[in-house]
C-alpha cells in the first residue's frame, strides 16, 4: 500500500510503515509540509495514495471516496507512545485497507 504521513503525525511513521512492507511518505518528503489539506488531498488521489492522518477536516475532503484515508483518533502523543497505540490495533487495521476499505476510523 501507499500512505501519504500528514504534518502533524512525525516522519518516523513512515518509516514504521516501510518496515511493514508498505511505500510511505511524509508530506515534508514531498514539499507539502506546509500545504493546505485540500492540495494533500489531491497530492493523494494523483499519487494513489491513502492518507494518515488525525485531522477530521480529510473527512470531508475525501467525498466522493477520492482517496483512501485512514483516521487516527488517539490525541496527542509521543512518537513512541504512537507506535506502541498503533501497533496493536495494525493487525486489524491492514486487512480491512488491504480488502480495498477507503475510510477506516481507528480509535
């Protein structure tokens, strides 16, 4: 799969998705750091990419189903802290994306 990583969730987690077999890029990689979302959102359906992020407003960006977006709802928290928060809910969370999902909140 292929994640574009939003400004306010840090690099590494792009590396932590490469380390899972996945192609991921931060939006600092491509230029886009301080970019408004609707320009990541169609950096994101130009480039097939699924979108991580903790922002609610790619919500409503990504109507009609214009790109894929994984929603993280864990508040703010250490890079490490993030990881672990992610870690244990990946198992669920691959699947369901690898299946074709486009929206998958994760709480």
């Amino acid at each position: 799969m292929r994640f574009l990583v939003d400004a306010q969730l840090p690099p590494g987690l792009c590396r932590w998705l490469a380390g899972r077999g996945h192609d991921a890029v931060h939006v600092s990689d491509v230029g886009l750091l301080a970019a408004a979302d609707g320009v990541i959102a169609d950096y994101a359906v130009a480039e097939d990419r699924i979108i991580v992020s903790k922002d609610e407003d790619f919500v409503i960006l990504r109507l009609p189903d214009r790109f894929g977006f994984l929603w993280l709802r864990c508040g703010n928290a250490s890079n490490v802290a993030l990881r672990d928060w992610l870690a244990v809910r990946w198992d669920a969370i691959e699947p369901m994306l690898a299946r074709g999902e486009r929206f998958v909140e994760v709480v």
